[in-house]
C-alpha cells in the first residue's frame, strides 16, 4: 500500500493553527508580559499609583491598629480587673419623718468580699474635701480620699517617690498621707523633697510618706485630680464623721470573672439596702468594648481614605491601556482576520490591566509590611502587623484591574479587523 508523505508543518501553519484555536491562558499571560516589556516606562510609571496606593492602605491600618493597641493598654494599666462600685441614689426614711441616703457601708464590703470569690483586692472610699495647711502660712484646697492600703493594687497607682502606707499603719490610725505627683511639684518643686515634709489638716499634723501618680493619665477624670492625697481610710473617719461609702473598689483575679462577679456584688448590696436605692457597678469590660469598636471604625475610614489613591492609580491605568488599544490597532486587525475571538481579544487586555494593577500591589505590600516590620525590629515599639490589610490590598488590586481595564479589553474586542487593517 503505498504511503503519503506528510510534509512537516511549518511556523506558519503552526500559528495559523493556533490562532483559529482557542488560545490558553498561558498564552494570555505571555502576551500581557510581552507587552509591558515593550514599554517598560510607561507601564512603570503607571504602576507608581498602585505602588503608592497598596503601601498606604497597609500603613494606614497598621497604624490604626497601633493606636487601638495603645489607647487599649493605657485603658487596661487602670486596672483591667477593676470593678468600681458606685451608690446612685435612693434615701431611708427616720422615724422623725426626715430621709438619709442609702449609702454602701464597711458591712457591705466585707459581706461582697466574704460571698464572692476571686477578689483579690478591695478598698473602700470617703471623700473629703478641705484647705490644707502646708506651712509658712500657706494653705492649698485639696481632695483627700479615705482608702486601704489594697486602693494602690485596685487602681494600679505607681509609686514614684517614698512608699504608700501599710495594714499596720491602717491598724494603727497613723496620721500619714501619699500625695499625687502633680501637687507635690506644685508645693514642693519635685516628688522627691516633698517626702518627709508635714502638712496639717483640722489642725492636725500628717506626714507625707510617699508621691504617686496613675499609671494612666486620666485627666481629672477619675476620683482622683491634681490636688489628691490619700489618708488610711479609719485616719479620714474621724474627720467625716461617718462610715458611708459613695463608692467601693475591687479587684478580680483576672479579667473573665469581672462581668459575672460584678452582676453578684450588685445582687448583694441590693438585697442588703432597699429596693428603691440604685447602685452600679462599672467596669472597663464595656469601655474596653467600646473603644475597641471605634478604633476599628476610624481604621476603617481611612484605609477607606488611602483606598482613594487606588482609584485614581486605576484611572492612570485606564488611560494607559486606552493609549496600548490605539497604539496596538494594527495587531488587533491581524490576531481578528487569523481567527482570534473578541472574547480573546478582551481577556488579553484585561489580563495585561490586572497584571499592570496587580504587580504595583505586590511592590506597594511588601513596602506597606517592611516599614513597620523594620521598624518593630529597630525600635522598642510593638508595632501589629495585620495580615489581613495585606489580602485587602492585593484583592483591591486584582479589583481596580478588572474595573479600570474592563472599557479598554471592550473597545479592543469591538474593533472591526477589515477597519484596523487599513488603519496607518
């Protein structure tokens, strides 16, 4: 039988072949990488946008999330097992006709600190306020608050300069007091020289054993101001002349027993005063919470913000795409009259505007994750790093591409090759 001689196809009939086929995306891609080679400078200048944009929405959220880090830990160095318990209202009714408020007592605590475990710490609080004599005539009004010695582990207070009185000096109602940091520099010109020194109160002399301060800076916010000192809570009894308690302090083991110890200690109190009183029970659980929940918004507006950039990255990478279709016309005409698709022709240039767009967010996320990692690692800070702000940026990469390359791949695919032939 005799054989036909096959002749070798050749490169032409090969791409002819391959042209009236449908093309791979291997192919694709090949094109899309063969054309940014062609005009390198172009496309690089095009593709700073995405750099720049990619790399500010990382930035943006690392330092959003350092923010919330911070403000979170100044919150939790007050005392993030804290619970503050606070007499809102309500009065008692003497058999004189005349009405008292229902204020917490030394029972109260001690019945709490019985029935409820976990406590590792508590202290109650008087308050009472008065001009304090500080020598040479001189007399300065000052907020004095009646604690335990515990009141320094309930409220995390830092003691900068002497020490902070004892059980035994509580025990025996010695008359000493720990002055806060701004008002011993304000008397005293340092925390240091104003250990030692004797201030009288009710004509009464007290001897400053020790300067403190908050561990975090409330701002007059908290019970305690800039004109505070502190005395043994049996010491400050004597010069109120009572035993109510406006508030009450303490502390948990650790932080997941506070919220379902807090709900126990108000249970308590209000079943050992009447039904009409109002107390409360504040904790930072809720604050924390809150805090946390703004922080993640204000994060969210401004990466939103450094999203903008993005977009106008992706108007650059329209127009530049646009100019590649014109410039392009006559390989449009000759890839459409050998059998190329419109579906083809347009998932080339989308290919080439996701890779443009898609390639400035891979240089612009290792540049938004090597500032603050360089940074953690030469600094003391602790700087988080979210991976996540990097998915978000490659994915918003991947979408400003197909949006913005989108009317350029369709103004490509719509082309007539009889018109782009004789296109010059």
């Amino acid at each position: 039988m005799p054989t036909t001689n096959l002749s070798k196809p050749t490169s032409f009939d090969r791409t002819l072949a391959s042209a009236r086929s449908t093309m791979m995306f291997s192919e694709v891609v090949r094109l899309a990488v063969d054309s940014f080679r062609a005009s390198k400078t172009r496309f690089l200048l095009t593709m700073l946008g995405m750099v720049i944009g990619s790399a500010s929405i990382i930035l943006v959220a690392t330092l959003g999330s350092t923010g919330k880090q911070y403000a979170l830990d100044q919150l939790t160095s007050m005392g993030p097992n804290k619970i503050e318990l606070q007499y809102g209202g309500g009065t008692v009714s003497g058999p004189d006709n005349t009405t008292t408020p229902d204020y917490m007592t030394l029972d109260d605590l001690n019945t709490v600190v019985d029935q409820v475990p976990g406590i590792v710490a508590s202290s109650p609080m008087l308050e009472f306020h008065d001009n304090v004599s500080v020598g040479g005539g001189i007399t300065k009004q000052t907020t004095l608050l009646g604690v335990s010695p515990q009141y320094r582990i309930v409220r995390n207070l830092v003691v900068v300069s002497g020490r902070f009185f004892d059980d035994q000096d509580e025990m025996a109602h010695e008359k000493v007091a720990v002055m806060v940091q701004p008002l011993a520099e304000e008397l005293y010109g340092s925390a240091r020289a104003a250990v030692g020194k004797t201030i009288s109160i009710k004509g009464i002399p007290f001897a400053i054993i020790g300067v403190f301060r908050e561990a975090f800076n409330t701002y007059d916010l908290s019970e305690i101001s800039s004109h505070t000192m502190l005395v043994p809570y049996p010491v400050l009894r004597y010069f109120t002349g009572t035993n109510s308690l406006k508030e009450i302090f303490f502390t948990m083991r650790n932080a997941s027993m506070v919220v379902p110890a807090s709900n126990r200690i108000l249970a308590i109190i209000r079943s050992r005063h009447y039904a009409g009183s109002v107390y409360s029970a504040q904790t930072l659980t809720d604050l924390l919470t809150t805090m946390a929940k703004i922080a993640d918004m204000l994060t969210i507006v401004l990466t939103l913000g450094a999203g903008i950039t993005l977009i106008v990255s992706g108007v650059g990478i329209m127009n530049s795409m646009l100019a590649n279709v014109q410039s392009r016309i006559k390989e449009i005409g000759i890839r459409k009259a050998l059998g190329a698709t419109s579906r083809e022709i347009r998932l080339q240039f989308l290919t080439e505007a996701v890779f443009l767009s898609l390639s400035g967010g891979i240089i612009g996320t290792i540049l938004g994750l090597a500032i603050p990692l360089t940074l953690g690692l030469l600094s003391p800070f602790k700087i988080p790093v979210s991976p996540w702000s990097a998915v978000a940026a490659l994915s918003t990469s991947v979408l400003v591409g197909v949006l913005f390359g989108t009317l350029p791949a369709n103004r490509a695919a719509r082309l007539d090759p009889v018109q782009t032939l004789k296109y010059e």
